[in-house]
C-alpha cells in the first residue's frame, strides 16, 4: 500500500484506514458513512485528509475546512477560527488524523464543527487490550 501511495499517488488495494479500522473503534472513532447518524452529537472520526483549505476571515482569522477520508467515505468538517487558533495550525499533513466534534447538518449535507484534533498515532492508548505475541 505504501508503494502505491508512493509511485501512484492513490490506494488501489485497499484504503489505509482499511487496515486501521479495528485500533480507530477501540479508540471510539466511527465511520464517516455514520456521521449523518449522529447528527446534533459529539463524534470522533479517523481519516485521511482528502483535502483542505485554510480561509482568513473578516477579522484577519484563520479558519479551516477539511474533507476527511476513511475507508467508507468523505465528510466535511470545519476547524473554527476559535479552534484553529487554539490548536496552532492542527492539520498540516495528509494524516491519518483523529478528528472530535459536534456533527451538524446543514442543508441536508453534514459536517463535522471539529473541538480537537490529533495525529492518530497519539491516540491514548493504542493496542491496548490486543493479544501480546
């Protein structure tokens, strides 16, 4: 898979969060083809970012709007202005990256009003409860 992502700049075989799925629902995450779902309630999702956009408001404050990827989907999701400038920038490379906040619809298409943002690798506790070997 890392080849392919190397040489041909997309996933043929299976997508990335594919082999992630079972460490992302131990980490309460849930897929973005559930996110409608839960719409009004706080959700965690991990994803690639398929893309993502910086936007400087009226009051010189940067927002941010990303499409988070995984294996069933896209969803959109918005890092406020408030957020960004508390998280200093959180979204800076392709992921995988865990994503927390308040699911909303809006026009009947839904997006994440992300709360907090984290390398998917710093995740609390990652393997716990898998078998050692």
């Amino acid at each position: 898979m890392r080849n392919e992502l190397t040489y041909l700049h997309m996933h043929l075989s299976d997508h990335p969060l594919q082999l992630l799925r079972g460490e992302a629902e131990r980490a309460g995450c849930i897929p973005t083809c559930a996110v409608t779902a839960h719409a009004g309630r706080e959700v965690r999702l991990a994803g690639l970012v398929a893309a993502s956009r910086r936007h400087r408001g009226a009051h010189g404050r940067v927002m941010q709007f990303v499409t988070l990827e995984d294996e069933s989907g896209l969803v959109e999701a918005l890092v406020s202005s408030a957020v960004y400038a508390a998280l200093g920038d959180p979204i800076r490379n392709p992921g995988p990256v865990m994503l927390t906040g308040r699911v909303v619809i809006d026009r009947g298409h839904p997006h994440v009003d992300v709360a907090q943002v984290q390398p998917f690798y710093r995740r609390a506790r990652p393997f716990a409860g898998l078998p050692r070997g």
